[in-house]
C-alpha cells in the first residue's frame, strides 16, 4: 500500500510542474529513462524537481549528476551535513519546496535536528550551526564567514548545486512539494516517507558521469579541482548546459546577463520588475522576450511569471527543451557565479592555500 501511495502522490506532484510538460516515467525512452532510473535506485523517486528538465535529456543528466555526485554520494561530509546546506541554500533563497524537502531529509538522517532550528540556523551543534551559516552566506559577495572544517569542495559542490535547482524548482514548482489535494493530517507522514525512500541508498560514486561531456572545469569551480568527482561533476553539468543553450542564447543576452552578475551581491534586486525592464530596454526587441526571462531567473526567480515564459516561446518559435535551455543556463550562469565568491573562502580551507 505505501508504494501505490507513493506512486500516486508522485504523479500528482509531476503534474504540477508548470510552463513545460514533463516526460512521465511510463514514456521516457533513451537518455531520459536511463536518468529516471537511476533516480529511481539511488534518490527513490522520479522527483519533480529532476523531471522539469526532462524536456532537454542532457540538461536532465547535467542536473541529475549535479544533484546525486554532489549531495547523495557518501564522502568525507556525511549526508546531514550535506542536507543541512541543501535546505539552508534554499532558506537563504527563499525557496520553500526546497526547504521542505531537505529539511525534511536532514531530519531522517539526524533526527536530532529541529526544523526550527534548520529554518533560523541556532542549531544545537557547534559544527552544525557553522555549516548552516557559512551555507547561508556562501551566496552573498564578499562574505568573509569561514569555511566549515572537512572537505571544502563537497559542501561548496551542494551549495553550487542549490544555487541553480533552487531558481528552475522556483519557477517550475509550486511552493510545497506536497501532493495536491494532501490532507493536512497526514502532510508530515507524507513528507517523512518521501525523506526516507530519498535517503535509504548508497549510490556508487561517479556512476551518473558517463552521460555528460568532457569538459574544462570552469575557472569559478577551482577550488573543487583537487577533488577529482566533484570537478568531472560541475565541468560536466556546465559544458551540457552551455551546449544545450547554444542554439538559444544570443550573444546580446549572454552579455546583459553576465554584465547584470559582475554587480550583483547575491541579494534580491528589489520588489518590482522595474529593473528588469530597464535592463532589456538596451536589447533589440527580438532580443527582449529572452533576456527578461534569462535575468529574472538569473536575479529574481520569484518573479518569472507566465507571461515571461509564453513571451520568450512567442518570440523565439520555442518549444519545451528552448524554455529549458534558456532558464537552465541563467541559473546555471547564477550558480557559477555564487561559486566565484567561493573561491576566496577556499583559501582557509584545507587543500587550498
């Protein structure tokens, strides 16, 4: 019975991915069913914030690499710790769904930990409680917090990784990852089976690899250079998704957004869209309907609507895998340059000097 729940609840919560249509696990053929799968054995599930990608199967592969190398996979940091960044990123982020998911999971594996606690960062745990908070720094400019003792690069690789699903899960998801329909009585039983079945393997390190391209990791990633998984990850993750967004991605809005990041202190632009229009006014018109949609998932996620989507669709002729394309580069252009700030922070780790 609680597999046909969860099978169920599943495909409710696949349903709910907005703006683009999912490949459902019964249809996935090719790349796509070889990620499903391995999702399936080593997270539990076909989760929503994996299949919203599935339009774009290398992207998927990108993301789902992302997601098991860096938080999934048994290292010197031990998967509470792992978790704790996962949900204090998305804390800092403002993404509930994220929030919810990965609060829940640092719970299953440390049931120590208080959710309050994981919300606010005043855990009981000296350790713990600098995690959480130099994870909730590690997205701001200049932030000066010191690293956490153990391995820089396998916390830094989950803050990387939540910097980027935090802004597709935002725009993509609604706020609970939560079944609709979802009895308020049963909301925490829900929630406490969904964290056990994404935490009961032990994937083997370095199996989600294969899929993605050969690449030179990215110059904002250095500090993960001496981990050798952790850098085939985000080297591989980002050159699929620049060739993914090479079709899509004209040069004028590659060089708004990475203009609109090169100022950017990693808080919120503000609560209008003011500035985003401002910014797209220097754009040719054909140009526009892409280069609002790239910088408000780069900046503000939370103010994609449909309108940004369905204008980029119109006036590009693109179809499910372009709007993939394109909101997966801004966030991954975002995430890169959150792991820009985390090159100095490395310096006081160990390995990097």
């Amino acid at each position: 019975m609680k597999n046909a729940i969860m099978a169920n609840g599943l495909r409710r919560s696949l349903a709910q991915i907005r703006y683009v249509s999912p490949v459902m696990p019964d249809k996935a053929d090719g790349l796509v069913a070889a990620v499903y799968a391995q999702a399936e054995s080593d997270f539990g599930m076909v989760a929503a914030p994996l299949a919203l990608h599935s339009p774009n199967p290398p992207v998927l592969a990108g993301a789902w690499a992302m997601l098991r190398e860096t938080l999934l996979v048994t290292g010197q940091a031990d998967r509470a710790e792992k978790e704790l960044v996962a949900a204090s990123i998305s804390v800092a982020n403002t993404c509930p769904y994220c929030v919810a998911i990965h609060t829940a999971a640092a719970q299953e594996v440390a049931p120590g930990l208080d959710a309050a606690g994981i919300a606010s960062g005043d855990l009981a745990s000296p350790l713990l409680k600098e995690i959480a908070g130099w994870a909730r720094s590690s997205g701001l400019r200049g932030s000066l917090q010191a690293p956490p003792p153990g391995n820089f690069a396998e916390l830094a690789g989950v803050a990387v990784t939540f910097q980027y699903l935090n802004r597709m899960v935002t725009i993509f998801l609604p706020e609970s990852p939560l079944p609709p329909m979802t009895p308020k009585a049963i909301g925490g039983w829900v929630m406490g089976m969904l964290a056990s079945a994404m935490t009961s393997a032990s994937p083997v390190p370095g199996a989600s690899l294969e899929p993605l391209p050969d690449a030179q990791l990215p110059e904002e990633f250095s500090w993960a250079a001496d981990h050798s998984r952790i850098a085939a990850t985000l080297a591989g993750a980002a050159a699929a998704v620049e060739d993914a967004a090479a079709p899509v991605v004209t040069m004028p809005v590659r060089e708004l957004v990475a203009d609109r990041l090169r100022a950017w202190d990693g808080l919120p632009p503000g609560p209008s869209r003011a500035w985003a229009d401002e910014a797209v006014a220097a754009l040719d018109e054909a140009d526009r309907p892409a280069g609002r949609l790239a910088i408000l998932t780069a900046l503000a996620p939370y103010q994609v609507g449909k309108a940004d989507v369905e204008g980029f669709r119109s006036a590009a002729k693109a179809g499910d895998e372009a709007v993939v394309s394109l909101t997966s580069w801004a966030s991954m252009a975002a995430a890169r340059t959150a792991g820009s700030w985390l090159r100095e922070q490395s310096r006081n780790a160990e390995g990097h000097t």
